[in-house]
C-alpha cells in the first residue's frame, strides 16, 4: 500500500495501538495532504522508532492513526556529532538546522562567539527555539530520518567547550586563518561522540583558536575558496562520514553496476 | 593596502599594464563599493589569472585599474571534475551553480534526464546560460576563486553519456533506488578528468541505469537520508576531494594546534 505521508508523534510508545496526532500534524494531513480513513503513513518518535500505521479518522484538528507495525527505521550514523555553529541571521539558522538534520548531526547547539553578529534580541526567549525544532521535524520528515536532533539553548563559547570534556573536538578553519589545518582526505579516529565546532561568518577570534588548542581539537580544512555560511556543516558533516561511513552498518566491498 | 573588491577582467592579458572593466563591474565597483582611485582591488580572469591591481580613474560605467602585479592564484583542485547535473528549477539550479564553482568544479553541464520535469521553455534560449554565468562569476569572486567554471548548453543525458569517452563517471545514487552503491568512505582512483553525475528530484530512470552500467560508472552513495536537491552537489564533490585532498598540494601531514 502506498505510503502518503510521514508524521511526528513524539509521545508514541512502541506497544501503543492507537496515536491521536498533535493539531499541526493532523492539519497538514487533513488540510495539506487531504488523506482519507483507510489510507497509509509513516510514523516517527523523533527518537529513533518508525512504524507504519493507518489513518482510522480525519477530523480537521484531530487525526488518529492505528498503529499497524514497527518498522527498520532509516540507519543512523555511526557517531553522535554534537555540532556547535556560530550563531547566523534567521534564514540562514533555518537552513543549517535543516542540513544539519538531513546530514546526520544528533545535536544542534547555536554559539555565541567572539565573532558572532547577530543581535543578541535576535535570539533571546523561546521563539527561535520553537522554530528551529519545528524546521529539525520538517527535515526528518521529508528526509526518512527517524531521529530529529536536539536543538539546544544558545550557548556560549566558554560554556560550550567547558562541557563534555571527553568528547573529541573537530573545528573548522576558514580559509584566511593562520593556522595549519588538517586536509580533506586524511583519516579521523572513530569515537562514540563528536563536538564538531562551525565559527560565524567572521570566523575564530584569536581567544578561542587558543580554547580550541587547548583541547587539542582537530582542526578541519574545508579548502581553499570561502564556501557560503550554510554550506559549511555540510560539508563538514560530510568529511565526517567520508571517513566513518553514512552508517554503522556501511557495506565493506566497493560495488560497480554491471 | 587593504583590497576592496574582487573584480573580473575576462579578456585580461598577461602582460597588460591597464585595464578597462565592463559596465557590470564597473558598476559595482563605483556605485555599490564606492570605490575611490588610488584603492587595491584584485582582478581574476576566470582562467587561472590573478592581479593586484589599483584603480586609476572611476566612471559611473568605466572604472579604468592600473595593473600592479600577477599574485599566486588560489590554489585549483587536483582533478578537473565536470558536473552533469538534470535540470532543477530556477532558483535551486542558480544555488547549484553557485556551490558547484566555490566546491571546484570545471565545467557545469545542465543535463536533461527521464525524469527532469523542468518544462523546455523554461531552459530554451540564451537568458538561462547567460544567467548562469553570472552566477558562477559572482561565486567566483566572493569565494576567493579564480577559475570560473564553463557552463555549457543545456544536454541531453545520452548526448552527455556519448561525449568524454575516455573519462571517468561517477554517479549519484539516491537512497530509494535499488542498486548497489559505493559507500562513502572508500578511495576513488584519482584520474585527470572526471564527469559527476547528479540526477534530477526524481533520481535515475532504469534506462539511465543501464547506461551507467554500460560505461562502468562508479556508483556513490550519498547515504541514507533524501538530501535536498541543491545540497546533492556539495556533498558529491566534498566525497571526491575528502579522497583526493582539496587541491593537488595538499600537505601530508596531519596537525594539531598545540
């Protein structure tokens, strides 16, 4: 049967019979997607859980869903990356959060750092948080991704590299900095957990390049040309897994179509 | 001296001492930078050229630059990669233009595959080409390149797959088709000259497939997730220079700050 559409229920447990869907939910169904009793969707915890389920009523606030299976969800990858980016102008926030979702990163956590020049009213209270979440189940949705990461508080710099201390560090180096930079196609030992750092547009400050020694962070080129502020954790996150692989499960032999 | 701007002079000569900018540049360096004679700028030619120069006098649609000296370029990738990619709707192929020059690709082909559903009047004419160029060329000078990629007439895919015969292919594979494909994190063999293949939204037809097969294309998995359209690109070519380094100097040894 045709699946028509991928939904979030972040209250699903895995022995329910029945999911009632949160009214944004059940409005893109009914409204958007104008699904009809009888027809198939997917549905997502946002924790890793996908299951395959049928629409039992359609009311236009309210659509409940019978659960018909478990399904294998979409693999993960093989780290947890813990990406910490330099705070950017609201569409360009939205874009990251998306690609960084898409890409594989199982947490987002925004930064103030030296060179951040967003305003601070730009991101204070929980609205940006609001919506960065909802652009993260958007992207998992549209995605296959059955794990939508978490977007944590603004965060400091100084307060982001005092925490998780036994997490390696791979920081990105923009172009103009002076510093040595490890190249593209050289190997990353694998560690359970990554804090994977992405600066601003205007890059480390001098402070924070000798934090990021500190901790003897890897630090990352990401070429020689000054890519686009959005494009830099994909990128990043894809030098990541060029190295440890899209998946735990990545097959070993390399394949040719014939 | 602090440079300015970034302007391009394709018809620009080695041995030039003066240099007359077109009306676009010209514009932009007199009414949106406001620049002033005696300033720096840098000039590229989109081959490889690059200059200091400075500006001698300044016309609302004549900017007239005093050639300085010939600088080392910023640096090329190691392979010359042509980007075929199935036509995207405007402002997506613009976006893939733009990451395509900054990510290193030589040449950009707009391909036309199974199943592009770009309507033919939409790429027909010179306006789309035109467009595009601009596109690279503006991507050139902010991201600090100095090559701007050839972006040739819109092609159809088995007029694509008959031309370069003696280049390699590699080839997107998305997550939904059934076909083996190389996982991300193995060794390309590096060769001069390579034709990347993106497909359009809807992925490859099976006769497309075939034809992939038929020249021993290497198949590249991108993961397991359904990437946006105009992040397919960034991806693929960070895939190829993750094995191949970013540019064809790139040092060995890895390095940490200390």
């Amino acid at each position: 049967m045709k699946v028509r559409g991928r939904v979030y229920a972040p209250d699903l447990r895995s022995d329910d019979a029945e999911c009632v869907l949160a009214p944004d939910e059940s409005h893109h169904l009914a409204q958007v997607l104008r699904i009809r009793a009888g027809e198939s969707v997917q549905v997502i915890d946002g924790r890793g859980g996908q299951w395959l389920a049928t629409v039992a009523t359609v009311g236009r606030r309210e659509v409940v869903l019978t659960i018909d299976a478990a399904l294998d969800a979409t693999p993960e990858p093989p780290v947890l990356v813990t990406l910490g980016i330099g705070l950017l102008k609201g569409d360009q926030m939205d874009s990251v959060i998306r690609d960084a979702t898409v890409l594989g990163a199982s947490t987002v956590v925004p930064l103030v750092t030296d060179h951040v020049t967003v305003p601070t009213k730009a991101w204070q209270g929980g609205g940006p948080l609001d919506r960065w979440h909802r652009v993260a189940v958007a992207a998992a949705k549209q995605s296959g991704r059955a794990v939508v990461p978490a977007i944590q508080d603004v965060t400091h710099f100084d307060a982001f590299m005092a925490s998780g201390a036994r997490d390696a560090v791979v920081a990105c180096i923009e172009p103009s900095a002076d510093v040595p930079a490890r190249p593209a196609r050289l190997e990353f030992p694998r560690t359970p957990t990554v804090r994977l750092l992405v600066g601003p547009e205007g890059g480390w400050s001098a402070t924070e390049l000798d934090a990021l020694g500190g901790v003897e962070a890897d630090l990352l080129s990401l070429g020689p040309r000054t890519l686009r502020a959005e494009a830099v954790p994909i990128v990043a996150l894809t030098l990541l897994w060029s190295s440890w692989g899209w998946t735990s499960s990545t097959p070993d032999p390399p394949s040719r179509l014939r």
